[in-house]
C-alpha cells in the first residue's frame, strides 16, 4: 500500500492493493493519516508478531486501517464513519491481541476497546478532531457506526477488510467479493447468494487453518510468557507497549534471562508441537464465523436461513472446534 501526496494541497493519493486508486482531499483524513498515532500503525502487526517470529507472512494495522477506511468510502459511508474507522485501531499496543494474555481478557479480546478513548484523548488525534470541530467521544464510540462494527457472525467493515486482505495475501483474487459487496439500510450486505457463501466458508478456513490453529496459538502463548517476565523483572513498562513491534523485540533479544532468550529463539524457528495428556498447557482458543446478511426481495436475510448447505458446514465446525483438544506441548520454560 502506498501514500503518496501528488504535491497539490489538501490532496493525498492512496493506492491500496485490495481496493485499488483514492484521492482523498478532506483536509482532516490526510491530517489524521499523516499523524503519529496512525503512522505509528506501521509497526504494529495485524497476526500480533512481526514475520520473522511468526509461521505466517502478515501486513500491518496500518494497512488494514487504511483499507477500513476506504472500504466504508466505497460503501457511501459517511464521513464521520470513514473517520471512526480509519482510527479505529490507533488503540491497539504492540503484538496486537497477544495483550489480552498479558493485560486483557482472553475470552473478550478487548484490551485494546478498553482503551480506545483515552488513546484518542491523550494524543494529537484529539486536536486534529477538535480543529475540525468533530466530536472525539463519539469518533471514539463504533456503537454509532452500523456499516464499522457489528457483534459477531454479522457482517461489517472491520471483519470484511481482515478477512479480505488476508486472502489476498495467501494469493487469493478477492476482487468478486468487493464487487458485490453493498450498504443496504444500514448494513453491509452481499447481492448474491454464492458470493455469501463462498466468502463465508473462507472465512471458516481461516479460522480453522490460522486464527484458531494451534501453531497461532501457541506462538501467541510463547510470545505473552516472555512479555509477562519482562514485566516482572520491570524490564518492560506497560508504557512501552505503545511503541512498535520491533522496537519492544529488538531490546528483548538482548536480554539475558533464560526463558526471554530462548522463547524468542523458539519463536524465530520451526515449533514442533505435540498433543499431551500430561505436563502441557491448556489453550482457549476463540471461535470465530460469520453468518452473511445478504438482500433478497429488498429484505435482508442471514446466509444460514437460505442456505441449508451453509447451516451444515457451520454446525459441523462448531462442533468440530468444541471437541478440539486443547492441551499442547509449548516449549522451553524456566521452572
């Protein structure tokens, strides 16, 4: 994704690899974008680590911030929702929801939420809001914002932008699904039956294949037992998890503690993982689906009550994952 201003005031050009050419010249986005707290985005993985501690080659929150905001731009959001969108991650810290093993709950994910508008509050994007005379608490509240946030299975920006940007960088064309995506009465919604139903079953393979597999979860259970020694040894602050990943990595690596050296060295390489009966860990791993609102007849219907092919693969993999064992070997320890 690149951000180029074509030097012409007030005009700044981005061209994003899943949606393609915007000109954007409202002067508050291009101030918004511009400033450290998205910049700073940059460095923050989407997968919670950096590529070379990870199975899995990623992007960052910035690109998937930048590719919210332009989804809700292609979907005649308006422009309080493209900018609530836009900052909607300017709260997450480092490593992403791998702090919800370390600060958060697990089960809500939602360290990130908690903090959200105090992040906002106590950093220039509150003087970019003011100058501009919008309301901060509710740029800051996705309760307002129908097409940004929406509870699970339900369709909305965030969870299309991730799941398509995703895809494409497995190597997947996802330009069908943006094409038949669409905003009806305050939600997104696909026109076309198929399209739904593919896009849903992706969704599932991704759930099954990284989000919920255990090489995802158990890199994200190593990498949080280095960050809470860290803390403990008060060679990190919580303040530092405001920085970028690389940042907090690089001055890990040369710590002398055991078990931080030799976790980020499990980290860097291949893990090898095992069921257990005994000695291991038991992992939670959060289960995640979607349920597509799709337009038929001008009324708007769940994919699963059209669908009963849908409803089945579902149901089998809710059952799949509740059945699941959930104890792994993990690794090195210093007990």
């Amino acid at each position: 994704m690149d951000n180029k201003n074509n030097n012409q005031l007030n005009n700044l050009i981005i061209r994003d690899d899943i949606y393609g050419f915007f000109h954007i010249n409202e002067s508050v986005l291009i101030e918004l974008i511009k400033s450290n707290p998205m910049q700073r985005l940059k460095g923050v993985s989407q997968y919670g680590m950096p590529d070379n501690y990870y199975h899995k080659k990623g992007y960052s929150r910035y690109d998937h911030s930048i590719g919210v905001f332009l989804l809700l731009r292609k979907l005649r959001a308006g422009l309080e929702e493209q900018i609530s969108g836009l900052l909607h991650d300017v709260s997450h810290t480092a490593f992403s929801h791998v702090i919800d093993r370390v600060f958060g709950d697990l089960e809500k994910e939602d360290f990130q939420d908690k903090n959200h508008l105090r992040v906002i509050e106590n950093s220039e994007l509150k003087n970019i809001l003011d100058k501009y005379r919008y309301d901060y608490r509710k740029i800051a509240d996705f309760s307002n914002f129908s097409l940004l946030e929406k509870e699970i299975p339900s369709l909305c920006a965030d969870r299309i932008d991730y799941t398509l940007r995703e895809l494409f960088t497995d190597g997947f064309d996802v330009k069908k699904f943006i094409l038949d995506l669409d905003s009806y009465k305050g939600q997104i919604i696909f026109k076309d039956k198929s399209m739904a139903f593919d896009f849903a079953k992706k969704f599932l393979g991704l759930q099954k294949n990284h989000w919920g597999e255990r090489n995802a979860v158990v890199r994200y259970e190593i990498l949080a037992s280095v960050l809470k020694k860290a803390l403990n040894l008060d060679i990190l602050s919580e303040n530092d998890f405001y920085k970028q990943d690389y940042e907090i990595l690089n001055f890990l690596e040369r710590s002398e503690d055991l078990l931080i050296k030799n976790n980020l060295k499990l980290l860097r390489g291949q893990l090898i993982i095992y069921d257990v009966d005994k000695g291991g860990i038991s992992l939670r791993k959060k289960f995640r689906y979607i349920d597509p609102e799709i337009i038929v007849d001008k009324k708007i219907v769940k994919l699963s009550k059209i669908s009963g092919e849908y409803k089945e693969i579902l149901d089998k993999e809710k059952e799949n994952s509740s059945m699941e064992k959930r104890v792994f070997y993990m690794g090195w320890d210093d007990k």
